[in-house]
C-alpha cells in the first residue's frame, strides 16, 4: 500500500528499495532484535513496540508461511523507525511502511509522526456514510452511535493507540503477505491483485491472531474510506487504479485500497470467511510462478476458492472480466 503514497510524496520508491541498501550505515545506532531468522530493528526507547512488532511478525509468519509455500522460518527484517533514521529524512513525508523489491525488508512506518495514516483518517466521510457501518465503526472506538464525525476524527486523531495497532496489526501482516507474495511467485500482476491479497492477507492474520476487534476496526475503517471515495474518484475500477499509481492522488489511493477490502467483505458474504485463506491455498497450487496473469485468469481463482463463479458478479460489480 505504501508504494503509492511513498511515491506520490517522493518520487520512486521503487528505485529507492533497489538502489537503497540497507546496509550497516543506515542501521548505525539502532538496536536488533533476532528470533528464529526475524530481525526487528528499532531505535532506543521503542523497546514496548519493538517486542509486540515481533510478536506479531512471528505469529504473521507461522500463519502466512504454510499458506504461500514458503519456508516456515521465512527472513524478514522489520525496520521500526522515526524520521530521523530514514536516509534524506528531511525532505519526506512518509507515513507508511512498504515491502522492499526484495522481499525480506520491511520498512516500518514513521512510528513519530503518522503522517500519510493521519490524511487518510482525514478522508473519510462519516456523514455520508451509511448506518450499517458508521455504526458498528463508532461502537469499536468505544463511541455512541450518535456521536458526531468531529468526535470521531477527535478519538481517532489523539488516541494514544489506534495508529499503533493500525500498523502493527494490520499493515505488518499486509507487507509480510506482500514479502512472501514476491518470494512464491504467486500470482501479483496487475497490481490490484497484488493489492487485494495484501488487503485481504492483513484482514485474516488479523482474526487467526486473535485481534478481532481489530480486524472488524480496520475493515470497517477501509470500508468506510471506499464510500468516502466514491463521489470523489477519478477511477472507475480498481484495476486501472492499480495501473496508474503515484499519479493518482490520496483521495484515489484511499478509495482503491478501501474499495479491496469491499470487495473481500462482499465476496465473504456470498461464501464465508474461509475465501481469505483458500484464495492463497489455490494461489499457491495452481498459480506457483504465474505473477502475471490476466483479470479472468485470476477471477478464475478467486472462483474456485469461493466455491462458486465469481465472473458475473466481478464483471458488473468491479468491471472486471
Ligand atoms: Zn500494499
């Protein structure tokens, strides 16, 4: 998810993960810690977080790792940083973390300064937003149903927690997926497939792990931001979202990546919880060193995982075919 915003704020990072090593110098004055081929790097006093980071990338991991063939003891670097350690710190306004292009480095996200999650908290519009989820999203931030969007934006903006969680609960285990997606081979072109698996690989580590007040919170919290999107997009489907990228503005980027999650919500309606997981099982069978492959091709998968096709309802709803 990261990319993008990365990218619009920034320039490439793409370029930035591969001309970028993160060798020692970078990692001067940051303290590791190392389990069973993990390596969380973070700078003094983050110790509180450090811990729950790999907690959660052990539990990601052993969730995750059978589901996409790799290796159980999979190496992943989590990198838990402020600003101050980022090379050209100054000039960035990142906010998130990303998967590098290698696969085993995942950069965490300015654990000071949330910039980019903050914006996205800023889009959403829970006055229009239908009751069905406006609702319950109050009811988990421990808000009565009548309390105004102000409110909410209030608690979600000066909550001691709610970015933390965010991001160790849920975008961790989207960049892990992203990490292993790379290193199988699995199916991850075009982009909006690559995105949906990530979207949908945080939603059930996040109940695997046990965090189902979170999973419901964030899923809700990205609902919320596709139905916040949808009077404002310039994109019409999530597959030429994926396409066009850095230009295509937070307003785009937020709706794209909450519209991923929509369509998981909705395909679970149809067929159950069970789709996340058997969507990376079929991923990992049929699909082993296919990264690209075209919409039907990869709705073909997504139908056998359903149990059901899924070709008329993508095509009419999505408009992809
Ligand atoms: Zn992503």
């Amino acid at each position: 998810m990261v990319r993008w915003l990365l990218l619009a704020a920034m320039g490439a990072l793409i370029v930035m993960t591969d001309t970028l090593a993160w060798g020692e110098d970078e990692f001067e004055g940051l303290r590791a810690a190392e389990r069973d081929n993990i390596t969380v790097r973070y700078p003094d006093g983050s110790f509180g977080a450090a811990r729950q980071v790999m907690n959660v990338t052990i539990r990601t991991r052993a969730y995750l790792a059978p589901l996409f063939g790799v290796p159980e003891d999979f190496p992943i670097t989590v990198l838990w940083m402020n600003q101050q350690w980022w090379p050209k710190a100054t000039r960035m306004e990142y906010g998130f973390p990303s998967n590098s292009s290698r696969g085993e480095v995942l950069p965490a996200v300015d654990v000071d300064r949330p910039i980019g999650l903050v914006k996205l908290t800023g889009l959403l519009d829970l006055e229009a937003a239908p009751e069905e989820v406006a609702g319950p999203f109050k009811g988990l931030l421990g808000l009565y149903r009548e309390a105004t969007p102000e409110a909410v934006k209030g608690v979600l903006e000066y909550s001691p927690d709610f970015y933390l969680r965010y991001v160790i609960n849920f975008i961790l285990p989207h960049e892990i997926c992203h990490a292993m997606n790379n290193a199988a081979k699995t199916p991850r072109e075009p982009w909006w497939i690559h995105e949906f698996q990530a979207q949908m690989a945080a939603v059930i580590t996040c109940r695997e792990l046990g965090f189902e007040h979170d999973a419901k919170l964030f899923e809700l919290y990205y609902r919320l931001m596709y139905l916040g999107g949808l009077d404002r997009v310039e994109e019409t489907d999530v597959y030429t979202a994926g396409q066009k990228g850095p230009s295509m503005g937070i307003v785009n980027y937020a709706w794209y990546h909450g519209a991923l999650v929509q369509m998981l919500h909705e395909i679970e309606e149809r067929c159950g919880e069970g789709f996340g997981e058997r969507l990376l099982q079929v991923c990992r069978d049929r699909a082993a060193n296919h990264q690209q492959m075209s919409n039907a091709d990869f709705i073909a998968l997504m139908s056998e995982a359903a149990g059901q096709d899924l070709s008329g309802y993508m095509a009419e709803r999505w408009n992809l075919r």
